[in-house]
C-alpha cells in the first residue's frame, strides 16, 4: 500500500467525481449535475481512540431539477466490521451539520464484497418506526479489471490497478493498464494522475519487473509515450515560465538579456520539478530512498538525463541499476 494512498485516491476521486459517481450509483447519477460539486473541509467529525478523524470526501452536489446532495466517500484500506457504525455516525455528523440528505459510500480496497452494492445497517431496536441506514459500498479487490478497462470512465482504468486481472500476469496486466490510459484522448495532467496510480497500486516484485521489462521493450512506443509525458509537460512548463520571467525581466531593463535570463532559469526551474518527480517514482517503486540517492538526484541538472531515470524507473529491478547507489 502506498504510504501516501490518501492522497492519491482523494486526488483521483475529486478530479474523476462525476465519473466515479457514474460508476458506483449510474442512476442517481443522470439526476445529479456533479461537474458543479464543491468539496466541503471536514474536520467537524468523530473523536475516536486513536486521535481525530476526518471523513475522505464530502461533497455538496446539486440536484439537477432542485436541491442538493451531500455525498460522503470513505475509502478503506480493508473491509472491517466496525465500519459500517462509523459511517452511519459520520453520516449523522454531516447531515446536522449542513441539513442536507446524504448518501454515503464505502470503497473497500481489499476484503469484502466485490462489486457495487447496497447495504442496510439495521438498528438493534429494528421496528417499522425505525429506518434502517443505508450505504453503497464498492469492493474493489475481485473485481474483473477487464470489464473495468473497458468501461469509458477514466477513473475506472485506475481502479483496474487493485482489482483482478484473472490468468494474465502482473506485468501484462499492468502494461494493458497504462496503455489503456496512454491511448485515450485527454489532458496530459488528468494522464499523469491516472499513470500515476496505476504505478502506485500496482507495484511489481523484482522478477515481475524483470518481466515487464521485457514485455515493455516490445512495446516500446507505447511505453516511452508513458513517460514523455512527465518530461514533456515539465520541460515546457520550465520554457514558458522562463520566456516569461525573461519577457518581464527584459521589458524592466529595456535589454534582450532578461529573457535569456528567463530561460535559463525557467529551466533550472524545470530541473527542479523533474528531479522531484523521480524522487517521487523512485519512492514508489522502491521504498523509503536512502539520503545518498536524494542528495545524487538533486545533484543533476540534465533535463534529458533526469527524463532517461524517469523512463528507466518502471523497468530496472533496483536503484543500483540507475547508477544513484
């Protein structure tokens, strides 16, 4: 599991909603404008043992005939017993707290249930007068991936990465994953974010890679085609913000040295955002990096060699082989 998983399935969820939305409760979906959702803070909720805890996801979603709906996501790690309580107190918590209806949902990433599905949580006093809470909890582990890969839904693609991939192999399966997400047309931002988890929740061992090497090197297009797109959108971001920096350096001092300027430190600019990704790859990929490798990586100031480590992290077996230890 990567250490900063939170992060990643927040990220993917806020970006995708609708279409996760589409996915999980296609129905209610059609009737909901969720392009116009606003994500609400939430650190109104449960006190537990352990320390605070906040709710993954609120949004406000506006009803598209009239109102609104307060969707609520929790993601787990694993299906447990107890969650079930908790999300009907955090359900509580947010109806009280904004007076809206809520709808609350469950992706387990392991354990449980597969596929979508609804759940009542009856009350122990269960009587006519009492309604039951109910939620829809999405259990990602067995899951078909295929079906999943072939759905339209982007965020499908990368919820592919923790469900099953039946008699193909790992590094098949995670080739036919990221290819899926190169060939489909959108922004390069919404790409990477996809790219990105997929490389997070599928990770390989050593001989996995080892085969994925190779079965990346017959594929090879494809491939680099993955990885240009970090490089790409890095180096040109770096470009356009040095042309900028220069133009408004330029126009300060009235000579063409500003924009030089500009560039050469809008590249340098770039660098740094390169090497932070490969530092960010190499976490992922290998575990907690030794302060010798942080310190050689922010050593280097080649955008084409920093692109190259960047290339080469999903198909060498250790850092070793990069040449960073």
């Amino acid at each position: 599991m990567p250490p900063d998983h939170d992060r990643l399935f927040k990220t993917l969820l806020r970006t995708f909603f609708p279409g996760f939305l589409g996915l999980v409760v296609p129905d209610l979906a059609e009737r909901l404008d969720a392009a116009r959702a606003i994500f609400i803070d939430k650190e109104f909720l449960a006190e537990e043992p352990a320390g605070k805890r906040e709710a993954d996801l609120v949004a406000r979603v506006p009803v598209k005939n009239d109102g609104v709906l307060l969707v609520h996501v929790e993601i787990e790690a694993r299906a447990g017993s107890r969650m079930p309580y908790r999300l009907r107190a955090y359900a509580g918590r947010i109806q009280a707290a904004y007076g809206e209806q809520v709808l609350s949902i469950l992706v387990n990433l392991r354990g449980g249930r597969a596929g979508v599905h609804q759940v009542s949580l009856e009350s122990a006093l269960a009587s006519p007068e009492l309604s039951p809470f109910r939620y829809v909890v999405f259990g990602l582990a067995r899951c078909a991936g295929a079906a999943y890969l072939a759905n339209p839904e982007p965020v499908a693609w990368a919820l592919a990465a923790l469900m099953g991939h039946d008699k193909e192999s790992r590094p098949a399966y995670k080739l036919r994953c990221q290819n899926r997400i190169v060939e489909a047309r959108m922004s390069r931002d919404r790409r990477i974010l996809l790219l990105d988890f997929v490389e997070a929740y599928l990770e390989l061992t050593p001989p996995e890679a080892a085969a994925y090497k190779v079965l990346s090197a017959r594929n090879r297009r494809r491939t680099r085609a993955m990885w240009m797109t970090w490089s790409e959108r890095l180096k040109e971001e770096g470009k356009k913000e040095g042309i900028k920096l220069g133009e408004q350096k330029g126009i300060k001092r009235g000579e063409q040295k500003g924009i030089r300027l500009g560039k050469k430190e809008g590249l340098q600019e770039g660098a740094r955002s390169l090497q932070q990704v490969l530092l960010r790859l190499l976490d992922q990929r290998f575990g907690p990096l030794p302060e010798s490798v942080n310190r050689q990586v922010e050593a280097i100031s080649s955008l084409p060699r920093l692109t190259r480590l960047a290339e080469q992290v999903l198909t060498v077996s250790s850092i070793r082989e990069l040449r960073l230890r």
